[in-house]
C-alpha cells in the first residue's frame, strides 16, 4: 500500500519528516496495542498483551509485506525468474525491500492472530480465548490505515462513477476527470462499527472462539462488499483481488465452522447441509456480479443492491445455523 519513497506523500510529526500512511498505521497499531492491553489485563496473567503486542507486530509486517509480493501484479515476477532475466537475489533484495512496493492488509490480520496463537502457547493461556479479544483490537488498526488511504493518490477509491456529483458529499473524492466513492473511509467507519458491536458480543461471555468465529463472519462479509468497491487494482487477478477472495474466504470458514457444530448435534441435517452447499453458489454468483459490475453496462446501482442482499442472506443463514447449533445445546 506504500507508494515508491520518492512519491509517497509526508508529513512533519513531532519535528520529524514522516510518511502520512505510516503515521496513520502508528496511530492504528498504538490504538489496538492500547485496548488489547486494557482487554487481557482483565483476563490473562501478566505479560500477556505485551508478548502478544511484540508478536502480532512482528508477524504482522512479515506476513503483510509477503502476502503482497506473493499476490501484487508488480511483484509476480515468477516468469523473469524462471527464464534467469533477473536472478533469486534480486528478488529477495525487493521482497526485503518495503518501499520497492506495499503491504496486504490481510497478511497483516493473518500475521496477528498467528502472533496471538503463538503468545497463548508460550504464555498456556487458551488461544480461542485471545483471538476473542484481538479481533475488536484489530478494527482499530484496519480504521486507522484506511482512512490513512486517503492520503495516497488514486489508492482507496472506486471505479469512476458514470455521472458527475454536484452536490457535497463526504464519502465522493472528485477527480480532474471523473467522480470516485471514497472507499477508503467507508471502510474505516465500518471497522470502527465492527470494533464496537465484536466488544459487545464479547460482553456477553459467550463460549471461548466465538467473538473470533463471530468476527471472520462480520468482517468477512463486510470486507468482499469493500473489495468489490475498491479499483485501485491492488493485489488483482484480472477483475477479481486476492484480497476479495480472502474476505469471503473468512466468511465461508465462519460458516463451516457454525454448520459443522450444528452437525456435530445430531439436528438440523438440511439445514447444516444447505449450509455448506451455499458457500459455492454465494462464490458463483459473486464472481457473475464481479464480472457484470466490471465488463458490462448495467446499472451498478443494481447490481450492488443484489449483491449486498446476497451477502446479508449468506450473514443470516449462518447466524441461523449458529442459533439453531446452541439451541440444541441448552436443551
């Protein structure tokens, strides 16, 4: 997400020339260390959130910056390896280079909660456990470097609009030529949204893992209607983001995980069974949408109205599965 050094826009903090997207990525890691400090001080022994803080940082910047080079069109130079145009070292040199490219905001979450799986070993505290508290934490962090998104050139933002908007309108950023959604802010207040309602579900002290599981849905789901808004071509296989498919992937495993508890009770079998069979037809019809949002000329007004009801009908019948799963239980 970083721009090339010499074009990445900066900002003076405290005397110091900084890049504005990395101090929007300070404030965001300072947030979710702060609260994740309030929340395992609650909770786990000493020492806890510092270790899992060190961790998720760590991990966090190595998984971020590999998932990028894996995934990013820039950085896919598998082929000039392969014929020797540029050598393994030269590659490792980019790859171990952060301003030669960006970061992935999903190799950084996925970076995380392998840092807070790994704390809970060392530590022997239960690892389901922590993950509950992380994921509200992290909503901090993804709110901070979105909205830092704004302040880098054509990074965030939608596909042209077909119309020119007139009026003031928060979430437009007008461009010389065309009109764009503001993505970048609609996605920072969602996860600011998403960090209020993942600490209240995690008040309501429900079994270990399930503020997590809870989480991957929500935010999952949230995340593909983002990725599907986004054209800043990050991180794309032609008109689909790796990203994009991670999002639903996060949603998909809440799924599974809800309809396999419910099978594990003995009850519901269409149900559970409707469950999982959904996750192929919820891809296909997304990928269909992607694919008429981006090469065709439908109205687009539309076809997000289907596809937002399609992602709230996917949403519902796992929380359905889930309540039908703990009904079982406390009978």
């Amino acid at each position: 997400m970083l721009q090339h050094l010499e074009d990445a826009p900066s900002t003076v903090f405290l005397g110091v020339q900084v890049y504005t997207w990395g101090l929007y990525c300070f404030f965001g890691a300072a947030l979710c260390l702060l609260f994740l400090h309030f929340r395992c001080r609650e909770r786990f022994r000493a020492g806890t959130a510092a270790l899992c803080g060190f961790l998720g940082l760590v991990c966090g910047f190595v998984f971020s910056r590999l998932l990028y080079c894996l995934t990013d069109v820039q950085m896919r130079v598998f082929e000039d390896l392969a014929d020797g145009s540029l050598s393994f070292g030269e590659y490792l040199g980019m790859v171990l280079n952060p301003f030669s490219g960006g970061f992935s905001m999903f190799g950084a979450l996925l970076g995380a909660c392998l840092g807070a799986l790994l704390c809970a070993r060392l530590m022997k505290e239960d690892p389901r456990a922590l993950l509950d508290v992380l994921a509200g934490c992290l909503m901090l962090l993804v709110a901070a470097e979105r909205l830092g998104e704004g302040a880098l050139d054509s990074f965030g933002i939608s596909r042209p609009l077909r119309e020119r908007v007139t009026n003031f309108s928060l979430f437009i950023v007008h461009g010389e030529y065309d009109d764009y959604i503001a993505t970048y802010l609609l996605e920072s207040l969602t996860a600011v949204a998403l960090f209020v309602l993942f600490e209240w579900h995690l008040s309501k002290k429900r079994g270990a893992g399930e503020t997590f599981v809870f989480a991957l849905l929500l935010f999952g789901l949230t995340q593909v209607l983002m990725e599907s808004l986004r054209y800043d071509r990050h991180m794309s296989f032609s008109f689909v983001g790796a990203q994009h498919i991670l999002a639903f992937a996060c949603a998909a495993s809440a799924m599974i995980v809800y309809a396999l508890r419910l099978r594990r009770k003995g009850t519901g079998r269409g149900l559970w069974i409707f469950a999982l069979a959904l996750i192929p037809l919820m891809v296909g019809a997304l990928v269909g949408l992607e694919f008429m949002i981006d090469r065709t000329d439908f109205s687009r007004l539309l076809l997000y109205a289907v596809y937002i009801a399609l992602l709230c009908f996917f949403g519902g019948v796992a929380l359905h599965v889930r309540a039908r799963a703990e009904a079982k239980t406390r009978t």
